[in-house]
C-alpha cells in the first residue's frame, strides 16, 4: 500500500509499499495495521516499505493509504 503524507506546508512525500508505521514519542511502537490509525502532534512517524519517510507528526495535515 502507498502512503500520501500532505504536509501542512503544502507539499507531500510518497511512501511506497508500506508495510508498517512506528510511532515515536518516549517509546517506540510499531503499527502494521493502519485501518484505525491516529497521527498525533508531537510525536515522530517513520513509514517502512519501499522507501523510508521519517516525519514530525506536527508537519502532517493527512494522510491518504492506497493499493
């Protein structure tokens, strides 16, 4: 699945077959599924597949999953 991160400045990043999601705060947690998902501000996102994309998740406006 790809990952469309909008970014709150306007532009946006691809993340290729996206296999997880760790979610970064105090402590890492690593999500495979994605259906419930909530990006939080303050915390750091890292998107594994293809290609990593590691991000702020005070950058993010949305998020937008595809096959």
């Amino acid at each position: 699945m790809t990952a469309t991160i909008y970014l709150k400045s306007g532009t946006s990043v691809f993340a290729k077959n996206v296999v997880s999601i760790k979610e970064s705060f105090t402590e890492t947690t690593e999500y495979k599924d994605f259906k419930n998902f909530i990006f939080r501000d303050g915390y750091f996102y890292t998107f594994i597949g293809e290609n990593i994309v590691a991000i702020n998740g005070v950058d993010i406006l949305y998020v937008n999953f595809s096959n």
